[in-house]
C-alpha cells in the first residue's frame, strides 16, 4: 500500500513545551511509518523521536519570516491531507486560495478550547478573526472533548467529531519510591493568565498554612501573583520547566490543583493523574479525564474547591485510593490509543480523496 502523505502543521522542536505543538509532535512520532509519509516543521533542535522517525521529512524555517516557506509547502508541496490546521498567516492565505482552484486536498483542523472566545479578554479580536479564517474553514474538524463539541455547536453552528488528546503514560509515570512529604504538597501547573485561576491557588495557601503550594508556569500576572504571594511562606513559583521537570514535579506532590474556568481538555490534567495525583478541577468545561469522586474532584465554585482540598488533605488515604484511580482511567487516553484513532481518520479520508485508492 502507498503511504498516505500528510503534512502537518505543527513545529516539532525538541525543547518547544506549547501544548498545541507538542500534541503534533506526539502524534506524528506514533503514526506507522509504513502506511504514513509526514512533512513537518522544524526551527531548533527536532526531537529524536521525529528525527528517527523513518519516512519523515523536517522543513527548516528561520526564525522570522516564516509565512512564506510554510505557505509554498501548502501549495506545492506532495501530500494528500494537511492535518492541525493552525491560525496562522499561511493558513489564511491557503485556505483563501483553496477556494479558488482546483485543490482537492483535505485540511483537518483541531479544536482544543471553547469556541467562545470573546469570553476571554486575552484574545484579541484579530486572533479570532484569524482562527475563523484558518481553522473553522478546514473540510474536517474535530474537537477534543464533548464539552468542545457543543461549544462549536453553540456558538457557530458547526458540527464536529471527537477525537481527544492523549497522554504519554510511559513518560508521565508515579514514582514508586518517592519518600513521603512532611507536609502535603499542592502543585499548579499552567500559564499564569486570570482565566486559569492562578490567584486562586494563592487563596488556598492563605486558607490552609498546613500544606506547601508551587506553581509552575509563566504570564502576564506573574509579577502579581508574585507581589501578592511576599508574605506566603508556603508559596514558591518555580517559573517554565522543562518536560522533565514539570514530570519531577507532579511525582514530588500530593494534589494537582488546577481551578481554570475557560479550558478544552487540559494536558496538565492528564499528566498529573498519570502521576498518580488526584485531581480537583473545574466543572465548568466538564473534563472527561477527571471522574469525579473516584480519580478527584470537579468543582462548581470555590467554596466547594476549598472544601475538597481539605478533605484530601487531611485524608492522606484517599489522596492515594484516588491517585492510583487517576491512573488507571486515564490510560484510555495514552497516546499509542489516540494516534490509533488518527491513523483510521487519515486511511478513510485519503481513501475518500483518492476514490478508494488507499
């Protein structure tokens, strides 16, 4: 059989640590070799796992003024579906002369947040404008949660299926013989922007003296956060790390706390629990990575976030009972299972192409 050519939009750096990038990454590096020819983008360092990759090509881009050499490789290039659709210039100006030539390539675009964007005041009108140029354009989408779904649904009446993001279970693994914190320890992970309830970790380390807090993460309301933290001696900020890090991380805490409204399917989330943390998270966005009274908590306000905290505080048993719930379940999302899932996708879609040629 002929290897279905796929070009994906993504940059497969090995030290980029975006979750947008780094799902590519993680998809491209499973998908068979045998039945898939891959064309992707590289700026730095690729990560081994894609430069091993046989039947594999990297396209170097500098590091400014990349719009062209990505949209001439939409153009030109020899694939048959371009998959992770980006809102980006290139993107735009693809799609906008899809339409006007005879191009019978198929795009697939992601969505991995709410579609309600005007919600959130970091975005700016323009970056909407763009994802609804790029993205909600493509001939496929698929969104990486129910929750994601609807909200397409309901705000611009566009359906979609669901395809959710995967975990890498093998990397993101407890340790077995981590010693026992003398004090429970509660881990943020995440960037430091309003929506994702940075400042709400704070409130929980003034509420509960007991128990050690550390965010890990950077944004716009770090200097903030950090001001308002001076007089909190259970608090530390530990800033952006690396893979490996935040892994070492999750391994050393007790909690994952996690108190974002405006989310998809939060990475953080399914790394912590293949961790083995238990979970408090929002219900807000309905995470289906996190079974509520079994693997962690789904919360509705902070009233009840605070109480659940204390309860897995002071209850190191079920801290444990819970982490190792957490663990099991999500192993539905290991990425060897997703990427199975786009494999299926890519072979009906290149066989509809190609008139069941593949």
């Amino acid at each position: 059989m002929k290897p279905v050519r796929i070009l994906v939009e993504t940059l497969v750096d090995q030290e980029l640590t975006n979750a947008q990038m780094t799902n590519g990454r993680d998809i491209i590096a499973r998908l068979d070799p045998a039945r898939f020819h891959v064309t992707t983008f590289v700026v730095g360092t690729p990560d081994p796992d894609i430069s091993r990759r046989p039947n594999t090509r990297l396209i170097r881009l500098p590091n400014r003024y990349q719009t062209i050499k990505i949209l001439r490789e939409f153009i030109f290039g020899n694939h048959e579906i371009l998959f992770y659709v980006k809102a980006s210039p290139a993107s735009r100006w693809y799609v906008k002369l899809k339409s006007t030539r005879k191009d019978g390539r198929v795009t697939i675009g992601t969505l991995e947040s709410q579609s309600n964007l005007r919600a959130e005041p970091t975005i700016t009108r323009e970056n909407i404008r763009l994802w609804e140029q790029t993205v909600l354009r493509c001939d496929y989408l698929f969104s990486n949660s129910n929750a994601v779904k609807r909200s397409l649904e309901s705000e611009y009446g566009i359906t979609s299926e669901v395809v959710p993001t995967g975990v890498d279970t093998n990397f993101f693994t407890p340790d077995r013989h981590r010693v026992a914190n003398a004090r429970p320890l509660v881990l943020f992970v995440g960037s430091l922007r309003h929506f994702k309830g940075a400042h709400i970790v704070l409130n929980a380390a003034e509420c509960f003296p007991q128990a050690d807090f550390v965010l890990v993460g950077d944004g716009r309301m770090a200097d903030e956060l950090r001001a308002r933290a001076q007089h909190l001696t259970n608090v530390r900020f530990d800033g952006a790390l690396s893979r490996t890090a935040v892994r070492d991380k999750y391994r050393q805490s007790d909690i994952f706390l996690f108190p974002s409204r405006w989310e998809g399917s939060p990475k953080v989330i399914m790394e912590a629990a293949a961790c083995g943390l238990p979970v408090i998270a929002r219900k807000d966005y309905q995470p289906e990575t996190v079974v509520d009274g079994e693997t962690g908590y789904l919360v509705a306000g902070d009233d009840e976030l605070f109480s659940r905290l204390e309860e897995l505080l002071t209850c190191p048993a079920r801290r444990w009972d819970m982490g190792q719930a957490a663990r099991a379940h999500i192993a539905k999302f290991d990425w060897d299972r997703i990427t199975r899932q786009w494999e299926e996708i890519f072979l009906h879609l290149a066989a509809r192409t190609n008139g069941g040629g593949h």
